[in-house]
C-alpha cells in the first residue's frame, strides 16, 4: 500500500476544465471566433493558463497582452468559481477511504493557492489535505517533475512510497520522471499511447482508485 496520493486539481480532482473551455469560448467570442471542444480539448486541455493564454492571443491575433488576457480571465473565472466548481465523482469517496487508511493525502496544482484552497473549501473537503504545492513554488511547471518532487518532500515520503493521480499529458510526465506511480485518469482529453504507457493504469474515474489501492 502506498503511504501517500498526491493529487492534481483541474480536470482531475474539481470539474473544471468544462468552465476554462467556456471561458475561452467567452474570450475569442468578443472577437468573432469560435472554439470547439475538440480543439479545446486538443490544443488547451491540460496545460497553464500562462501557456494557454500565450497560445490564444498567437493564433487568434487578440489586441491585448499576456498580462491583461490573464487578468481577464482571472476576472471571469472568479464569477464561475461563485456559481461552484463541483468536485469529480467519487473524489470525497476517495479522499475519505484515504484518510481512514491513514494514508497522506496532498495536493500539487499548477494553480495558485488562493484559487485552488477557496475551491476546495467551498466543496468542503479542504480538511482533507495533509499539505498542498502550487505553481509558483517550485521553478518548472509541468511536464517537469519538480512540482511532485516538492510534494514527495512535504510528505516527507520516498518517491516510490507516493503515487500520482492526473488526467493531463503533462502531469503524467511530470509524474513519471519523478520516478513516481501515476495512474491516468482521463478528462476531456485521452491521453496518447505514448502517455498512457508512462502509467501504472489508466482507470474511468476516481470512482475507481479504491479498488486499484486495495489490489495493489
């Protein structure tokens, strides 16, 4: 059994990339674009809001910089965030078996803390989280492994004792040249064979977990 799961926030644990796709599709449509939710999936799904924002503005030719693209959509995502973001199926299930198996439970989110921990307590499952790590506390953002490592180190547990939940490319990486289990748990976005390959399992949902710890 491991002794700690280190989780990933959006798309993973919170119902949220549905609400950065409409958020997108509110941006571009101010300027006459449309988004679907193929190209969403396939060109957005899973990476910062830095790295996508960057993106937009390229190949769309948006007339505002990062800076304020960013400030935009931080403005915009606060009125969703009021409305809920609701947690995926069978996440306080799963937090909850964790907890009574005395196994550390932590979170490593490419987000920003007050965005990520306001979430989580408006889902009430806050309580849960034996530490967290956010983006700008470590260097390099996913696909690197230095936000999992970090988690390792507050968890104060080997790489090998720990175990990943993610549903992006990316955080899979990241996770696997962490040296640490990963088992994918796809969103809007299948991951390639290529990243599928670089996990334990790929599983259907958080529904699942439990009966992937038990066995294993």
């Amino acid at each position: 059994m491991k002794k700690a799961v280190i989780f990933d926030l959006d798309g993973l644990l919170i119902d949220s990339e549905i609400i950065s796709y409409q958020l997108y599709c509110d941006i571009l449509g101010k300027y006459g674009y449309t988004l679907t939710i193929e190209e969403y999936a396939r060109t957005l799904s899973g990476k910062t809001a830095v790295e996508n924002m960057k993106n937009v503005i390229a190949s769309y030719q948006l007339p505002f910089t990062l800076e304020e693209g960013l400030s935009l959509e931080e403005g915009m995502e606060k009125e969703y965030i009021k409305k809920g973001i609701a947690l995926k199926p069978g996440a306080e299930t799963l937090l909850q078996y964790l907890k009574d198996q005395q196994i550390k439970i932590l979170l490593a989110s490419s987000s920003f803390k007050e965005r990520a921990v306001g979430i989580l307590k408006e889902n009430k499952v806050e309580h849960y989280f034996d530490s967290m790590v956010f983006g700008p506390e470590v260097n390099r953002g996913k696909p690197f492994p230095d936000i999992f490592l970090k988690a390792c180190e507050k968890a104060g547990e080997r790489t090998e004792d720990c175990l990943v939940l993610e549903d992006s490319e990316a955080g899979i990486a990241a996770a696997y040249s962490a040296g640490i289990d990963v088992i994918c748990i796809p969103d809007m976005k299948l991951p390639g064979d290529e990243f599928k390959r670089m996990a334990v399992c790929t599983l259907p949902s958080l529904e699942d977990v439990i009966g992937y710890l038990k066995s294993h």
